[in-house]
C-alpha cells in the first residue's frame, strides 16, 4: 500500500504487526493487535497514544465480503505498551545501541452475524524507515494488517493461529540461526498491493543470504545465514486448515 507522505510529523517508524481474534460464540470476537514501532528512529508514538504524543486515532476498517464501502470503523484506544529487548539469534553477540523496539497491543471486540462471506479486519499505516535495504522507497511505503473472518471459521467459532514466539528484531551478519493519507481513516478495502521490493529481493526472497533463507512449512522455523548488513522486511503467512477448508489466514510483517 502507498500512502503519500505531506505531513510535519512523520510516522517513520511501523516495524512490523499482526492481528489475532479469539470467538466468543454468537458472533462476538475478541481481536488482539499488535503493532511494533522503532522507539529510536524519531517517528511518531502509536496510533491513540494521546498521552505519548500521538498524532493520529487509531482506527480499524472491517470489509464483508467483496464490498469496498466499510461496514463498520471503529476506533482504538490507548495501546498496552511494552519495551521488546532486541534478543539475538545468537545469545553471544550484541545487539547494535541504537535498536529500540515497542510493542503496542491493542485489544477490541466486535459483533459480527454470521454471514456466507468473509469479513476482513483492516489496519493501515504509513510508513516504514527509509534506511530499509530490500523495498523501494521504504520510506513512503505503508503496512496493512489484514485478518480474514472466512465463512467456514465463522461457521465453526473458529480461533485464529498465534505466533508462539517474537523474533530478534537483529540478527547477525554471517551467523547461520535466522530465526523465525498517513492513517487512511476508513482503510483501503482488499486486495491490496504488495510492497515494492528492489533489485533481486522478493518475497520469497526478502534478504540476502548464503544459504538461501528457507522457512519449513510444518514448523515455521526460518534458517538461513544472512551475509549483508542492511534493514530488510520480512514477511510470514500461517494458513490453517481444517479437513482441506481453509480457516484463515495470519500474516505477520516484521523488519529485521
């Protein structure tokens, strides 16, 4: 997703995300957000950290089915915010002084009727650090955080995959443990653009490295032994299954 970028305080500073929803029954949800932000790279706090000098609400756009007119928008409150320690694939090396690393969890419940189409839950921010190696023009790039409501995970109150784990945030130079508008205001409806990723990189590609980065598909462990210095996004898709049926979709974005 671009979003153009004409505001004095920028929010270089979205590092990464992903959405999770636990089923309640009778169609309430509870969804869980967390957002990560680069607390060193001089961008704004999180979306309705009023406290912490948030610019902007957040808000998030639920979609049914093919429709692009929002169902619903709801704003966020405050975040839960916690310092992440940028914990090395490698427990013997340091990580660099000038990484920083939050966490905002954001937790909100919605209604959602039983329906034959998907509801999509939405999240839209610009933008990414400019120094980022593998995207063209990182810095007027936006993230969008996606989750899938499917008919099926609807049908069987179904809970969404959770990342067990989060993953360095650094990750060393020829170490082979590889680990695992501005705030659009109803967000754009799906589908949404890939990022633009430069040169060689893709994103089954996403960082150089000597072997190759390789996810297993079974266990989700990334291997790979990075050999450039650099920023690089780095994206993971969890589809679940139940009898062949897809169920959902989780995705999480994050910049090492």
């Amino acid at each position: 997703v671009f979003l153009s970028l004409m505001l004095p305080l920028q929010a270089a500073h979205i590092i990464g995300g992903t959405i999770n929803y636990v089923c309640k029954g009778g169609g309430d949800y509870t969804f869980t957000m967390r957002i990560y932000r680069d607390c060193n790279g001089g961008g704004a706090a999180f979306d309705s950290d009023f406290n912490g000098g948030a610019p902007f609400p957040g808000t998030v756009t639920i979609f049914q089915g093919n429709s692009t007119v929002p169902y619903d928008v709801i704003t966020l409150d405050a975040p839960v915010i916690t310092n992440i320690l940028p914990n090395l694939s490698n427990p013997c090396l340091v990580a660099p002084p000038n990484v920083c690393v939050e966490e905002g969890v954001y937790v909100f419940d919605l209604d959602l009727p039983l329906s034959t189409s998907s509801y999509h839950i939405v999240y839209q921010r610009c933008c990414r650090n400019a120094t980022i190696s593998n995207l063209v023009q990182p810095g007027e790039t936006g993230a969008t955080y996606h989750m899938e409501l499917t008919a099926k995970a609807q049908e069987f109150c179904n809970n969404s995959p959770v990342f067990n784990d989060f993953p360095p945030v650094a990750i060393c130079t020829g170490d082979p443990d590889a680990p695992n508008g501005v705030a659009p205001d109803p967000a754009l409806p799906p589908p949404f653009n890939a990022v633009p990723f430069s040169g060689l990189y893709s994103f089954s590609n996403p960082l150089s490295a000597n072997p190759p980065l390789t996810i297993d598909p079974n266990t989700g462990f990334l291997t790979g032994v990075p050999n450039a210095s650099g920023q690089f996004v780095v994206g993971v898709c969890v589809k679940e299954y139940r009898n062949g049926v897809l169920l959902s979709e989780t995705r999480r974005d994050l910049q090492f």
